[in-house]
C-alpha cells in the first residue's frame, strides 16, 4: 500500500492549506492602483488619516472611519467610489469626512454640529497621548513662523524638468516619495531626493510647457532640472522610485506618481519668479529709513 503524499498532522488528520490568492487590478479602476486608501499622519496633529485620490484634483485628507450621515452636515460629506473621492454624499446611510474639519491643530469651524466637535475633542486627546510618549511633536508657533518663512520660498508644487517635459509636482521636491510597496505590503517611505545621488538644479527659465512651446511674454519661472542627471536617473524620477526599488521593477505601486504635465496657462498660479534658493537680504539702513518716515 503506498502511503499518502498529504501532509498530515500528528494524529493523522490532513493539514489544510487555504488557497493562494493573487492581487488583480479590476480593468475598470480609474486609478490602477493595488490599494486605494493610502494610510499616513496628519503633519499638524499627529492623527491617523487616509489618502484618496480625486477626479483632477490634489488628493485629499479623509478621516479613516465612516460616520452616519446624520451626524455631518450635506456640505461637508465625502464618498469614495472606485477608489476615487468625491466631496458629496452617495445616498447611503454611511459618508466619510475629510481630516481638517476635526483636526484639533486648526481652528474649529463654528458651523460644525456637536458631533463633530466631540470627534475634534477625542482627536485632541489622542495628540496629547502620542505627544506625552515621543511618536509625535508638536511643533511651536515659533516653529511654525519659521516654517512659513522657509516655505514662503519654497514652492509648495515646483515644476520640475526631466527627460525633455516638464511636469508639475504635487509636493516640495524634497518631500517626493517612493510610490513602490514594500514587502509589508505598505507604500515606501524613502523619498526620492537621496544624499548619495546626484540632484537637479533650481534655475530661473523662460515659462514654456516643453520644447517648441512659445513662451509667455516677460514671464520667468524657477525650475528644478534634472536633465544634466544620467537617463537611468531621469527615468528613475519618472517612476518615482527610491535607489532600492528602482532596481527592482517587479514591485508594484502603491500611489500614483506626483507628476501632472505643465501648462503654463492652467498652472500659472504655481509659477514663482524667484529662485527657492535666493535668500534676501535686508537693505542697511531699512529700518532706520522706515523710522525716519514714522
């Protein structure tokens, strides 16, 4: 009699392996993405939130778990569809709520219900919790004088110039992550601007979309080029990928790619004339000047 090739365990029972299944993108997703709430932290209270992606727009901040639909006013209702947020009811008893509504680190808005301000005052706890064990720090208001000011020369959404296009980026060049996943499952967290890489170059430029485009009249923008970089290393940036996972193309992405093709006309207001880097100096005597006119 042959024996059984199944594995059995000690008393002879057959061990069950449940069956593998593989991730599949439905061929109707909007986005192509293996998951579309992307998980992350407020950067002014600490709290937990999820990103979503909308339709033509910047994602969006959403509060991770649903709320009835009574409890939050028709204006400030979101739901997600095909893993695409929209500011607006679905007709459901269930609707989600974007972040900064409740974050306990703005000001409250005094339309909110009573509900609301009870979720404001639980999240306002929870930051005191994650501030007194060291996860999260508070930052000061001197702090935050002096990121606006660092900020106010920095563009919040830079052009940037690879492989001959120029695109505009969703965020600070030094704040572009990796959209690859780790073997956590979860979207990584190097970013893409390492030290031991070479980096681009802020330059002031003619405001054209690519080449051949006519400029706009007397019109110069700070742009951060990357074209001197080698092509693998442009390519790299296209991707949006760390060193690490650029070398592994098999992974897959967690988030779509920062990059939105530039337009000069659409994305005008994104458009600086003076360069990130430059930093002003005051002009001697200025204040005694100004004192002179008191």
């Amino acid at each position: 009699m042959r024996p059984s090739s199944a594995r059995r365990h000690w008393d002879g029972s057959p061990v069950q392996s449940p069956a593998r299944r593989s991730l599949r993108l439905d061929p109707d997703s909007p986005t192509g993405l293996l998951r579309c709430a992307q998980r992350g932290r407020c950067r002014e209270c600490g709290n937990p939130v999820e990103w979503y992606h909308r339709v033509r727009d910047r994602p969006v901040r959403l509060h991770p778990r649903e709320l009835p639909v009574d409890d939050v006013p028709a204006d400030y209702r979101w739901h997600v569809s095909s893993g695409l947020a929209y500011p607006a009811g679905d007709g459901s008893a269930w609707c989600r709520l974007a972040h900064a509504v409740v974050c306990p680190a703005r000001d409250a808005d005094p339309a909110i219900v009573p509900t609301l301000t009870k979720l404001r005052q639980v999240l306002a706890v929870n930051t005191r919790r994650l501030t007194d064990i060291g996860v999260f720090t508070l930052t000061t208001s001197t702090d935050q004088l002096a990121q606006q000011l660092e900020d106010s020369c920095r563009p919040a959404r830079p052009v940037v110039q690879l492989l001959y296009v120029r695109y505009l980026a969703a965020r600070p060049v030094d704040e572009i992550q990796c959209v690859a996943q780790t073997r956590q499952r979860d979207r990584c967290t190097h970013k893409m601007l390492t030290p031991d890489r070479p980096a681009g170059v802020w330059k002031l430029v003619p405001a054209t979309a690519t080449r051949g485009q006519l400029a706009l009249p007397a019109e110069m923008m700070a742009l951060y080029d990357l074209s001197s970089l080698p092509y693998a290393e442009q390519l790299r940036w296209r991707t949006q990928r760390c060193p690490q996972h650029a070398a592994a193309p098999t992974a897959a992405d967690l988030a779509l790619t920062d990059w939105e093709p530039f337009d000069p006309i659409v994305h005008y207001a994104h458009m600086h004339p003076r360069l990130p880097t430059h930093a002003r100096r005051p002009r001697p005597g200025g204040d005694a000047r100004k004192a002179g006119r008191r």
